[in-house]
C-alpha cells in the first residue's frame, strides 16, 4: 500500500519569501505524485502532477516539485510567495492499476502568508 | 467549458435518515472518483467507476455507504441510516480515461448528521 507524510501542518511564510511544503511518499511500486491545493469552501485544485517523465515539474501558479527517488520526496517549492497563495495543500500518491488510479492524500499543509 | 458539479452543496439530516449525494462529472470523462473529506480522517478515497468495468469499491466505509452511474455519466452516492460519523465533505471528481490523467475535483457536498 501506498502512503503520504507532509511535514507540518500550518507553515507562516512572509509575502516575497521562499515558500517550501514538504511531502514524503511511500510506495511499493514507481508512484504518480501530485500536489494539490485547497481554497477555502472549495473542491481541489491540480497544482502539477509527476508521472514518471522529467523529475522537476512546474505547475501552475509559479509553483514546482522535484521527484526524488533516493529521498522519497516530492517537495513543492515557489520562490516568492503571494498573499493569494495562501490555502491548503495536500500532496497525493496514486499507484495506477488499470485504467485509472485512485490517490491516497496526506494530512495537508495549511500555508499562512503574512506581509 | 463547465466543470464538475455536485448537488446539493449542504444538507443537514437526522441521525438515522438516508440521503443522496449527486455527482455530474466533465463531459466526455470516463472515469468518476468519490472521496471524503472530514476531520478526523482526513481525505480518503471511496469509491470510482471508469467506463463500463465494474467499480472499485474497496474505499466505502461500511455497506450503508453505496453509489451508483448511470449511463456512464451522472453518479449518485448513498449513505442509508446515517451516523454522526458520517458527517464530512463529500468531494467527486472525474478524468479522462488513463492512469495519469488528472482527476478534476467538485466542490463538494458538506453533509452534517444531527
């Protein structure tokens, strides 16, 4: 079976700063990897997703994650960060069977940006 | 183009009473997830339907828990003889056919069992 483990559950950063929300997966076989983010009163939001093609993936909002197979990570990383990104993150694993794949979620990381 | 809808937004139910839960995915996904989101447990798959292979139920809690597609499109999930436990957001999504392709989420039903 498949498990995520995010490392902190609220994470303050200030406006401009470096924002990095780690992610820890386990996995018996190659994963899919994906991050996800969550406004408040709203469904989940793809940020970028890993799928056994290139290890640093960019996605959506200036974000980006880099599998790491040594370390079993996926941490998702912004440069500056925006009073807009504040919300909930959650890192997600699949491990497709078929034609579809369910994802096992972590805890989430609830980002606070502060000016 | 319209994303994934779901109906109601909130309900509020007695203890004991059964309710439905609906779904109505992207046009043209064939692949249909349900998943729960509550405090204690946190995200946790229920169930998904790809296509016209039999369900993969192994996510449902308990058999009071149940969900149906018809037609290949509109879902429909079944809680009977609800429990307080049962309260949670209930998120759907759907995604095109294929292991990688990314599940697009609803915005959830926020079901609350007095």
């Amino acid at each position: 079976a498949q498990s995520v483990t995010q490392l902190g559950s609220h994470v303050s950063v200030s406006e401009g700063a470096l924002v990095l929300l780690r992610c820890n997966y386990s996995s018996s076989v190659p994963p899919y990897l994906f991050w996800y983010v969550q406004y408040p009163n709203q469904g989940l939001q793809l940020l970028l997703k890993y799928t056994s093609a290139a290890t640093l993936v960019k996605g959506i909002n200036g974000f980006e994650a880099e599998f790491k197979k040594s370390e079993t990570s996926f941490h998702l990383t912004k440069p500056s960060a925006h009073m807009s990104d504040a919300a909930e993150y959650f890192c997600a694993v699949s491990v497709p069977t078929g034609t579809a794949s369910k994802l096992t979620f972590g805890t989430g990381t609830r980002l606070q940006v502060t000016l | 183009g319209a994303g994934v809808s779901q109906s109601p937004s909130n309900k509020v139910t007695e203890k004991g009473k059964d309710v439905e839960l609906r779904c109505d995915p992207i046009s043209g996904h064939t692949a249909l997830y349900w998943y729960r989101q509550s405090l204690g447990q946190g995200l946790e798959f229920l169930i998904y339907f790809q296509g016209n292979s039999a369900p993969d139920k192994s996510g449902l809690p308990s058999d009071r828990f149940s969900a149906e597609r018809t037609g290949g499109s509109v879902s429909t999930l079944t809680i009977q003889r609800t429990q307080q436990e049962d309260s949670a957001v209930y998120l759907c999504a759907s995604s095109f056919w294929g292991a990688r392709e990314t599940q697009y989420f609803g915005p959830g039903t926020r079901l609350l069992v007095l």
